[in-house]
DNA sequence: AGTCGCGTTTTGACAACTCAAAATATAGAA
DNA sequence: TTCTATATTTTGAGTTGTCAAAACGCGACT
C-alpha cells in the first residue's frame, strides 16, 4: 500500500517538528494538529491509524514520534519536495520565494522515473535553493546547521547557509537584502532590548532585523 | 470551488469519449464508466453530481454530455496533460513513451504559474509529443485530424502527425519503425482478408501492421 | 402483446478524512 | 489534597468517492 498524500503530509510534519526541537521529546499532538493544519482530534485518530501501521510510535496524552520506517517516508518525501524545489529554481527560472507552494503539491504525485531524472539532470545537488539538505534516495539526511544570525559570533566574516522560513515576502525581503544562501556578512550588534539584530553585507549595506527574522537565517563561518 | 482531480478525470473522459465520436450523441454511461475505470453505478451517481453542478447534461438511461463550461474545464486539463508531456520530452527527455503516465497524475497538479511558464519555455506549441493538439488557456481545442494510416490514399507520400494510443509498447514500436510524428512514408497496400496494411518508410523500410494499429497512426498529405 | 437480454439505476455498505463539541486526563496552583 | 486550566481524546456526524448486487427500464425478437 502506497501512502496516501494526507499520510505523506503528517509524515512530513512530523519529521519537521522533531528536527526543529532540542530535546528528543515527543511532538505533542496540538503541534502536529497545528502543523498539518486540521484539528486536534483530526490528528489523533489519525496518528493511532499511524501507529496501526507502524509508521510512528504514539503515547497518548503524551505525544508521537516518527518510527524508523515512518522516518524513511518522510525522508523520501522531503528529498521529493526539495529535488523539485531545485529543478523549479535551477531548470524552470521560477523565484525561490514561489516554489515551495508548487512543491508541496508536486512532491505527493511525481513518480520515482522522474523525480530521479531531476536529480540527475541537476547533478545530485545536496541542498535545495532554501539551503535545506537533500536526503538521499535511501533515506538518509545530512545532519543539520549550527549557528543562525541570532547565535553566532559578532564582527566575523559568514556565510548564509539556509533559511529556515517559506514565506515567500520573507524570501523576497532576503534577496532583495543579498542574504540569499551563498552570500556574505557579519552580524555587528545585538540589542535584545530593541529585539534586533544589526548586519552589514559584504556589499557595505548596512541592515537590521528582528530577532525571529534573524534566527531562521543559518550560517557558517567563511 | 474547485474540481477535484476525480472530477477532472471524469470530464476528460467525457472529453475523449466525445471527440472520438462521429456523430453528436450522448455518451453511454457503460463507456464513461469503462473509460474512468470504475463500476457502472459510481459513474451514475457521479454523473448526477456532475449535472448538479453544471457541468454536464445527463439523460437517464441515455447518456451524457459535457456542458459548455464542462468542455472548457475539460480542455483545460487537456491543455495541463499535454503542456506537461511536452516539456517531460523536450526539456526533461524523457521518452514519448513514458510521460502519459506521469503526466495523468501531474495534469491535476501544476499552478496556473508553473504551467505557463513551460508553456513559454516550450515556445508555445500547438502539439504534444503524439501530435494531439494543445488547448488555448482560454479552452479552444484546435480541429482534429481527418486521415489515418487506415483511410488515406496509396501510393501517394503522407507524413505522420499524431499517434491516438497512449500505449507505451505500441509507441515504442512506432518509434523504432520511424513511426513517430514527423516522418514520411506511403502507403503501399491493404488486405482486409489479412486485416493488414502494409508501409514503407522514407528510408525504404517496409512493414507490415494491422489494421487496428493502423487506424490509431493519423497523417497528412504531403 | 409478451418476453428476454442488456445496460442503467438504485440500494446498502464501506473506506478515508474531516469537524464541532462533549468528555476526560494531567499537571500545576491553591 | 483538591481544584482548575489546558491539552487531548471521544463521540456523533458529514463529505467524497467507491463497490457489489438487486431492481429496473427499454428496445429487440418472437
Ligand atoms: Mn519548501
Ligand atoms: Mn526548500
Ligand atoms: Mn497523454
Ligand atoms: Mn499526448
């Protein structure tokens, strides 16, 4: 039985608030809820259905987890969405703001022909244009980043690395900002009272954000 | 609100059904039913939702036709269908045999957005791979063809145009007797005892196909 | 006119997914 | 320990799309 897409997508959050969360705690189920966007009770007939087919590990009153198969789905699922995001960028010119939409719903029909045909066609990228990594056909996920414009050092050289947002007027602010992945910059102050963050590009433009703005901007130091 | 891609598989069946008929009757429920794949019951009752919403007229016991905003969402995703299976053979290269497949799932899929930039990409054409024409964005279908394999003058040079069979070995057999829109050749004789047709290709090849094949290969005179 | 056969429609049921709102569990405050 | 706020689960119901099989309509043939 091949996954419907209504399971690849609670899969796929799934996957998500675990990776987006410190502690390897369970993900409660209003977050779940919240995340696929349906109510809570939605969401826990459908994790015990889940859970029935061995696709996550469910503790009520407590939360859910990804089981070690359910984790491969979603992988494969992101490697979908992401390798599409790639092709939509890189082959088809669209805006890197624009094609998460158009992903969320090509990554549930794209059949495993051509989704590898992409891959190939773009040479096996290990990131899509977001900067998030490309799982591999096996299921396999690069270990995350470590430092966003919130956390990392003052008045050195970075480079950005991902952007951890989709909205697409955030997106568009970037690169109208050269904070797309790949570009440079240092991080010149911090004011926790102002709830900003100061920048300058390697261009000179001088930029300053909020904190939140700020810590879905992961970096690395170039 | 808009069709789901049952609805959309319904109306383009209807669509098919319609074209590849002489006269202008209704379309028998057992033909739709057949052409959707599904139990001669659920079409009935889809169909009756279907007339409820305007899309088609439906004469119990008789049959059904498209409305006129049937027929415009039924070119529309014609229009998807065969946009998307271009662009899978000339930008992704993939085989003419292989992209109906992919794109019956696609064709429910892509945003206005997407598909009118490979529309662009492509340069506008006015036919897929398999020489069916391509619906305007406003659901104008081009006229369809006149001459088959099976109905054309012998002796005479007639050069292949489109290809009614979706059929991936029936395809790949045309390709490897350079059969493919495009190509001349002429017809040398019939035998309908044999229920045969016999060819020969520009280059000089002769072969020998049945009539059933025949009918599915279009031409034109030239 | 009467009967037969075939296509069509109706009926009853089911699967997948969803919601609103009532019921309940759990943890923290009093 | 008892109460209470909040998250979670349960319940009852609805939607969309589907099937198998019984019932039915209709034209064709005697
Ligand atoms: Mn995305
Ligand atoms: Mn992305
Ligand atoms: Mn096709
Ligand atoms: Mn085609």
């Amino acid at each position: 039985m091949l996954p419907s897409s209504t399971v690849e997508n609670y899969l796929k959050a799934l996957h998500q608030a675990e990776t987006s969360r410190e502690d390897k705690a369970l993900v409660p189920m209003g977050q779940l809820a919240t995340a696929v966007g349906v109510a809570p009770g939605t969401a826990t007939t459908m994790v015990k259905a889940l859970a029935d087919s061995g696709l996550v590990e469910y503790e009520p009153y407590v939360g859910v987890r990804l089981s070690s198969a359910g984790a491969k789905l979603a992988a494969l699922v992101l490697r979908r969405h992401r390798l599409i995001e790639q092709f939509l960028v890189e082959i088809v010119g669209m805006s890197w703001a624009e094609v998460h939409e158009d992903a969320e719903q090509l990554e549930h029909v794209v059949s495993d022909r051509l989704i590898e045909r992409m891959d190939a066609m773009l040479g096996h990228p290990a990131v899509d244009p977001h900067g998030d990594p490309i799982p591999t056909p096996d299921g396999t996920v690069a270990a995350p980043d470590y430092h966003s414009l919130l956390t990392c050092p003052l008045h050195i050289a970075v480079t950005v690395t991902r952007v951890t947002d989709q909205d697409a007027n955030f997106l568009r602010f970037l690169e109208k900002q050269d904070l797309k992945p790949g570009h440079s910059l240092e991080v010149e102050a911090r004011d926790s009272a102002a709830d900003s963050v100061q920048l300058r590009t390697s261009a000179g433009h001088q930029i300053t954000i909020g904190t939140q703005a700020a810590s879905k901007v992961l970096i690395e130091v170039s």
